[in-house]
C-alpha cells in the first residue's frame, strides 16, 4: 500500500477506535490512537496473514503485550476483514466476543492478554517455537512504555537476546503517558533504547506516525540477524483526537455523546484532507 | 527377629524426569522448560538425552510460563519445571492469565512440593500449591502417591489436551501402586483398601501413611477404607460419596494446607451430596520448617502414626 493508503486507513482504525470505546462507555482511547498506525501497517503491509483463515500455520504472530489497547487491535482487525466493523461497538458488551481485554478465541487474536508484562513472554515462546521447528514466521509484540516498569519484560528481554531471537520484533509506543502521569515522573524507564541494547537487541527509534519510517524499521529488523529487534516509536498519546492528544486523561475513558461527536468530526475532517491530498 | 520387607522407594521428582525422557519419542513436540533447577527438578535426565528440547529460562520462573504459552499456541507441548513453590506460587497470576484463561496445553511439572522439602525450610516449603491451582478454570490437578502413579500421570498430561498441574515431591517414598492391575486414568479415584468404619482419602505421600494407619487401625477391630485421590481436579466425587455412605466418617490426608487442597474438594463434595462429618489431616494453618522429610512428617502428624492417632480420636 502507498503511504496515502495506509493514512486513509489508519484513519478508519482510528474511527474503529472512538467508536468502539464510545459504544462500550469504557476502555482505552489513548494508547490505541496512539498505536493506529504501527497496527494498521502491520496488519495491511507487514504481517503474513489472511482474514479467511485466522489460523494459518505459518502465519505472522502478533501479541499485544500492552493488551488494554485492544481497541486499536479490533478496529485493525475488523478493518482487515477478520470480523465485522459493525461490531466494534459491542466492545466490552456483556455477551461480545470483544472481550474487554484480547481473547485468544477472537478471529485474529493470537494470544489472551492484558496483564501487563506477560504478552512479550508469550512472544518469545512463539519466536522460540520457530526456531526449535526450523519455521519461518516472524512474531511480534507490541508494549506500551509504562509496561516497561513490570520486572517480567525484562527478564523476557533477557532470554530473547540470549537466544538470539531474530524473529521476534518488540515493539515499544512511547507516548510517555501512564496513568498516574508522564512515565518520567512515575518510575521513568528511560533510556529504553540503551536498555534493550544492553539486553542484546538491536534497537531502531522511529516516529510512531510517520510510515516511511515505520517501513524502513520493519525492513532492517527483518534483515537483522543474530539477535532480536525492538522498535521504539515515539508516538502521540491520543493522536488524531484533537482533546485527548497528549492528555493523560485519555488513557482509559470513553468519550461521552458530545465528545463522541467531535472526535468524529475530527477523524472526519482528516480524511477529507487525505482525500484532497490524493487528488 | 522378624523379617522386614524390603520396599523399593523413588521420590516422584525421579519419576517425572524419567518419564519425560521415556515418552519424548513418541511425543515429538513435547519440550521441558526449566528455570536453572534441572538438576533438582530432575528434567536434566531428559536434558541429557535430548539436549535441543530442554529450554533453560534461568531464575525467571513468571518469564518461563509466558514463554511456554507462547510454546503451547504454536503447536508445543511444553513441559514447565521448577519448584512448587515457584511454579504455583511466585508464577501463579502468570498460569492463571497466560495458560489458564486461554486453556493453552501447557503442562506444570511441580517438584519440592509440601514439607517433605525438609532442610530448606518454610520459604520452599509450598503447602498452597493445590489451592491455587484448583481456582483455576479448566485446570487438571493431579499428585501423584509414587512412582507408578508419576509416570503414569506423565503419560495422561501429555495425552490430555489443555493445561495440567502435576504435584512430585523431593523425598524418596515407597511404590505402592506396583501391582499388575493397576491402570491410571485423569479423575478417577481408586480404593485401595477396603473397609466399612472410617474412609481415609489421601493424595500424595499421605496414600501411604493413610495405609500403615489402616493396618494400626484394623489391629484395634477398625476397618478403615482407604481411598487414593490423585487427580485433586477434576475430582472422583461418586467414588468419594459411595465411600462416605458405606462408613458415614470421613478424614483427608494431604502433605498441604488443610485450607483449600483435598480436604476442601473432598468437604465440597460431601456438602453437595452427602454430608458426614469430615476430619482433615495436613499443614494445620502454619508454615513448614527446616529438618529432615522424615522428622517433619512425623511433627506435622502425615506419617502412619500421625493419621492412626488423628483417626482414632476422630470415630
């Protein structure tokens, strides 16, 4: 897909997003938005996948470590075709497969998570489970940056780098918000990249929004061999939202009916810009 | 002098390590994690003969349950090891979200469990494993009373598809369930010896004391039945209520807390349909100590003498 493409698409995602939160009255805008684009380029571009058959062997994995953003996870998913975007706003319905959290049981969703820390442990598993099978999919796993903070990743990190993992791509959405506030205030994990480099990583800083990079990030993990790969993208909290942008009030609150409307309308107002720009 | 039978004895720990390396042919997606205690855990007889299927996660016991689930969704069979006290207890939330709730076919092999530990003392001393691991839905629970029966609950796990919590010990106890008839399979009890006063129902270490209670026992004129519950979940409930209306008393026997492991599941059943007064043998709301297996069994009260004393003043 042309970067245009992948804009107007993330677009929708982002929609995906505000709608199905607002349907639920709860769940995680923020940290979805956030990660819109990183979702929509790996579930239109990157990922070997097929929504006709979810559980292709040799399909790509993807674990959303920082599982409370399933939001952005299911407005990808249902963009892609694995299930209806009509039912993003059953989200966190009683009697909706969309679970408040991923569901191992959702078309789609390759691993439960949402328990912060354990998602990139599972990860590695898959990883793991390809090299010991000779196999050749790639897995990915998405954190959020206050994730950082629980003792698990990094004991995950240690053995992906000791097993030399190359098939494993973490991911980090540094959009230095946790709930409490900034993550640098709350128990900063800063550096990230030196932290992961000490761990045996290669790591790659991109901007969170900007495909060209995000293309060229997947190109050099893909490429690096001998050890695993983390990307950091600095991202928006919020992005695409004009009133949750940056605001850490976001993180895990649903718009009522009036926000609703303006986000709408703000979501609207870039894809007619995107649509100007395509002409 | 009267001549003494010679009793074989093998701790369960032995039994799951050589298990392991016996069905790893047959079973070729079957791996071992362990978490640097192959040498105790006893997975390192498997290492040894098959070194590329043994994955050491170093002291990261929460890490090495996520990595088996990880394992277990791209087609594994991962055999998880460390010590009870880990595995069930620091790794609980772990077992709970990332192989529990999405029912992954991960297995958990729990050595050092109970205070049969010994020297180490309380802090490895896990008398709480099979409470926890019993909350969790769709989580088989077995704990296995020798060597026979570990090797045969082995062969279950792998056979069984969705997760497994098996339950060995560090000590060396004797075979008692070597006999040709014998057949194994996940939720059913067994009667191991009849009787018509008091039903014992033991898992575990506790199968073989509550034996050499009922032999004490049946010098006095009690016909003790005894029943041997290894598979703590899903649990044998018709066999254990058939008992309790034959003898209308029931005492458990459990190297394990009497809070929330057998003696709970057995009071669960017999609340449900059968209700008759229950006396539970175990870890009475306390931590373990350091001393030998032996010497803390014999404290704690698990041993033959232990369960005839508590029977005796139960009827």
């Amino acid at each position: 897909m042309k970067n245009l493409e992948l804009q107007k698409t993330a677009n929708e995602v982002r929609k995906g997003i505000v709608t199905a939160v607002h349907g639920a009255k709860a769940g995680h805008p923020g940290g979805s938005l956030s990660a819109a684009d990183m979702f929509t380029f790996l579930y239109f571009e990157e990922m070997n996948i097929d929504p006709q058959n979810p559980q292709m062997e040799e399909r790509d994995r993807f674990v959303l470590s920082k599982g409370h953003t399933a939001p952005g996870l299911y407005a990808a998913l249902a963009n892609r075709g694995f299930f209806p975007v009509e039912d993003l706003p059953t989200l966190r319905h009683l009697g909706s497969y969309l679970q408040g959290h991923p569901c191992i049981h959702i078309a789609g969703v390759d691993m439960s998570s949402g328990s912060l820390g354990q998602g990139i442990s599972a990860a590695v598993g898959m990883a793991l489970a390809a090299k010991l099978g000779g196999r050749a999919y790639r897995t990915y796993t998405m954190l959020g940056d206050g994730e950082l903070e629980e003792g698990q990743v990094w004991e995950a990190a240690m053995f992906a780098g000791h097993r030399k993992l190359d098939n494993l791509c973490v991911i980090v959405d540094n959009n230095n918000l946790q709930i409490d506030g900034p993550i640098s205030e709350v128990c900063s994990p800063y550096p990230i990249d030196k932290k992961f480099e000490a761990f045996n990583f290669h790591v790659i800083n991109i901007d969170a929004h900007d495909f060209d990079q995000i293309r060229a990030a997947f190109k050099e993990a893909r490429e690096t061999k001998g050890c695993p790969t983390c990307i950091i993208m600095h991202s928006l909290k919020g992005k695409g939202v004009s009133f949750m942008e940056n605001n850490v009030d976001w993180h895990g609150k649903a718009p009522n009916d009036e926000e609703y409307a303006v986000a709408m309308a703000d979501l609207e107002k870039i894809g007619e810009e995107l649509e100007k720009a395509g002409e | 002098m009267a001549e003494e039978k010679i009793i074989k004895k093998v701790a369960t720990r032995e039994s799951y390590g050589n298990a392991l390396k016996e069905l790893a042919e047959e079973f070729p997606d079957l791996v071992v994690l362990d978490a640097d205690l192959a040498a105790a855990t006893k997975t390192g007889i498997f290492k040894k003969a098959y070194p590329e299927r043994h994955i050491d996660c170093g002291i990261a016991e929460c890490n090495m349950v996520g990595i088996a689930a990880g394992l277990a969704a791209a087609g594994k069979i991962p055999f998880v090891s460390s010590f009870a006290m880990f595995a069930a207890g620091r790794a609980f939330e772990q077992v709970r979200n990332s192989v529990g709730y999405p029912h992954l076919n991960v297995k958990i092999g729990a050595t050092h469990a109970g205070i049969s530990v010994g020297e180490d003392g309380a802090t490895h001393q896990c008398n709480e494993d099979l409470a926890l691991m019993r909350t969790i839905p769709g989580m088989v629970v077995m704990c296995p009373s020798d060597d026979v029966e570990a090797r045969a609950a082995v062969r279950a796990a792998l056979e069984y598809e969705g997760p497994v919590y098996l339950r060995f010990g560090r000590a060396a106890v004797p075979v008692i369930n070597d006999r040709p008839d014998y057949h194994f399979e996940i939720g059913k009890g067994t009667i191991v010896r009849e009787g018509s006063d008091v039903t014992i129902v033991a898992t575990g270490i506790g199968v073989d004391s509550a034996l050499g209670a009922a032999d004490m026992l049946e010098k006095e004129g009690v016909s003790a039945e005894v029943v041997n519950i290894c598979t703590i979940k899903p649990l044998d409930e018709e066999l254990i209520v058939n008992s309790a209306k034959k003898t209308g008393k029931v005492v458990t026997v459990e190297e394990h807390s009497v809070i929330g492991g057998l003696g709970s599941a057995v009071c669960d059943a017999l609340c449900k349909h059968y209700p008759v007064p229950v006396c539970k043998i175990g870890m009475q709301d306390v931590f373990g100590e350091s001393g030998s297996a032996a010497a803390l069994i014999e404290k704690y009260g698990l041993d033959a003498k232990g369960v005839y004393r508590t029977v005796k003043e139960f009827i």
